[in-house]
C-alpha cells in the first residue's frame, strides 16, 4: 500500500463544524493563514481575481446570520470569511494602464468565482491544520444580493461561497461520501447502470437517512407531511433543496448578474 502523504491525516480529519466555543481567533495567527493560503492557491493567468471580508463584529455577524437563514454557528463563531469573485480590482487597474478592459462577462464569473473557491479550500485546509474548524455556507448563494450590498461590494465583485470559523466545541463523526468508483473515471466518463447506482449509493442512503431519522420530532413530523420517506426525498423536499426555490434563485442570479456586470 502507498504511504500517506503529510496532507493525508489533515485530510481525513476534515469535518464540518456547526458548533463553536466564543474564545476568539489571534488576528496575527489569521492573517498568516491568510496570506500562506492565498499565496499557495492557484489563480487564473495570476491575476487573482478574489476578494475575502472578514466579519467579526458581533452585531454584522448577527446580520449575516439573518441572511443565512439563522443558522446559529454564524453568532457562535468568531469569524465569518465571504470570498468573493472580483473583477472590479482589476477592471480598475486596467483602465488605469489604459489597456482594454474585459472581465465583464459570464466567462470571467466563472474563472473569478473558481479562484475564490480555491482560495476558500485553501484556506479551509490551513486553518484546520492550526485546529480551527469551518463550514461552508451554501447560503451564500441564496443571498447573494443582499450580502453583497451588505458588505457594500462594488459592480463585478459579487460573493461566491462563505465560511464560518471558530474553535471546534464538537466532535462529529466524519461523514460518509460516495466510493470512488462512483465519480473517478479513465479516459472517458463511464455512465452507470441503475444497478451500479444503486449500490454506490446504499451506503449514503443507510447513513444519511438515519442521521436525519436522528434529529428532533417536530422535523420528522414535517418529513411525514411533506411524504418524504428516503434520503433521495429529502434531498429535494422544501426542507431542503427544493426545485422550486432553486428555480426562482436561478432567475434571481441571472438578474444580478446583468446589473452587476456579469451578464452583458
């Protein structure tokens, strides 16, 4: 067998964290793990096209937490960090040097946004290796608009994912994923039958759907009227990941892309 590599032990001790103790996190010990986080990750034709806000005041805290649909580890945690997709830094500069200016447009979205989520699992890495916990905030999405005029980001500069950060005050077990054979593929995508499905997906299914037969009757109640009777059920109930909402977020998205300069 391979020896693990150094990173490997940080890698399997990865666990989202929902649950923080209130001692706060050393700034000099946060900005090293920022700027070692941005220098190690990698940026499209190293324009780094990325912007982090901090936000540790208690009561802005309280309003990303209103904004991220009250999930009480936003006010637990010292720390939220918003990576944000910019391309008015550079726009800026640009114009300055009197060069052509670009970056207006979907394409430029995309490569902004995925050097922010680079930078985020960078730096989701090192601030683990220090002990500190995190959880990614898939809200972001939801709410782009209203944390983008919140942290009062200017035109081409929208945010693409958040984490929350603090000292762990939990231990969860790690979470089970999918086997390797389910998303590695050579040389060519190979689709799956509804047998092989099936199986790289039992052992999700068995876990999954009994870590939320877990939690507190009044949601299992809601689960019971919604007919949600399986884990694939849930996963588009309207307790979570619901086509309707995802929909009307899809419009929404598109919109503040054409008003923030995503969109021409």
């Amino acid at each position: 067998m391979t020896t693990p590599t150094a990173l490997s032990p940080l890698l399997q001790r990865h666990r989202s964290i929902r649950r923080y103790k209130s001692e706060p996190i050393d700034p000099a010990l946060l900005d090293a793990v920022l700027q070692y986080a941005f220098a190690g990750a990698s940026s499209s034709g190293n324009l780094n096209m990325v912007s982090v806000v901090r936000t540790r005041d208690a009561e802005r805290k309280r309003r990303l937490y209103e904004l991220h649909f009250e999930q009480d580890m936003v006010l637990q945690a010292p720390l939220v960090l918003t990576f944000c997709a910019d391309t008015w830094r550079t726009r800026q500069w640009l114009q300055r040097r009197d060069a052509r200016l670009n970056f207006d447009n979907l394409l430029a979205w995309h490569v902004a946004s995925f050097d922010a989520i680079i930078v985020a699992q960078t730096t989701a890495l090192a601030l683990e290796a220090e002990g500190l916990g995190i959880c990614y905030m898939g809200t972001t999405l939801h709410a782009m608009r209203e944390i983008a005029d919140f942290l009062e980001l200017p035109p081409n500069c929208l945010p693409a994912t958040s984490l929350v950060v603090g000292w762990p005050d939990e231990a969860p077990a790690q979470r089970d994923r999918l086997p390797m054979a389910a998303w590695c593929h050579d040389e060519t995508y190979q689709r799956p039958s509804g047998e092989q499905i099936d199986a790289q997906f039992h052992d999700r299914e068995v876990k999954g759907w009994a870590r939320y037969q877990s939690l507190h009757e009044g949601f299992l109640a809601r689960m019971a009227e919604l007919g949600v009777d399986s884990l694939a059920k849930f996963y588009t109930c309207d307790l979570k990941y619901a086509p309707k909402r995802f929909r009307e977020d899809s419009e929404k998205l598109r919109v503040l892309f054409e008003e923030r300069g995503f969109l021409p």
